[in-house]
C-alpha cells in the first residue's frame, strides 16, 4: 500500500505553491504521488535534522524546471511529510 504524502502547512510551502503554474502544480503533483508509492527514492542526509531529499525535472514552456523536495517518512502510520521544496528554472 502506498505511503500517504501529506505538506507541511507552511507559510513558506504554501506561498511556494500558490506561485507555482497550475500546469506544473498537476504534473509537481504526479511525481509527489510517485515518492508516496516508493517513499525512499530520495537519498538520506544526515544534518542538524535528519531528512530525505527528492529531485526530479519538469519540462514547462521551454524551460526546465528543478525541483528539490525534502521529507521525513513516518513508517509507523505510513505517511510523506513535506517539510520544504525548492526550485531552479533553467532556460532551455
């Protein structure tokens, strides 16, 4: 059964994805599902705060898009939660 990915509710994350395309909110949302259905496709960081770091590539209006999530994984109830994400865009 896949791990339910849940977000952090964040100033930071929710102003990131209200600034964020609806056309790369649908496909952001796609890889998210992904990482909930193998949770350990990030790598680990061992920091200050022990986490998990998840980044993929979008394509949108010719440009690349480089997203960066990190998240910490709760095996005992089965949930993703996101604590931050990141983003480049690169101008293709």
């Amino acid at each position: 059964m896949p791990y339910r990915v849940e977000i952090a509710d964040t100033e930071e994350n929710n102003t990131f994805l209200k600034n964020i395309p609806k056309d790369i909110l649908t496909k952001l949302s796609k890889h998210l599902q992904l990482l909930g259905e193998h949770p350990f496709l990030g790598r680990s960081i061992e920091a200050p705060i022990p986490a998990y770091l998840y980044s993929f590539q979008i394509t949108h209006a010719e440009q690349n898009h480089q997203f960066i999530v990190s998240y910490k994984i709760n095996e005992g109830n089965e949930t993703i939660y996101i604590t931050s994400f990141g983003r480049t865009i690169i101008k293709t």
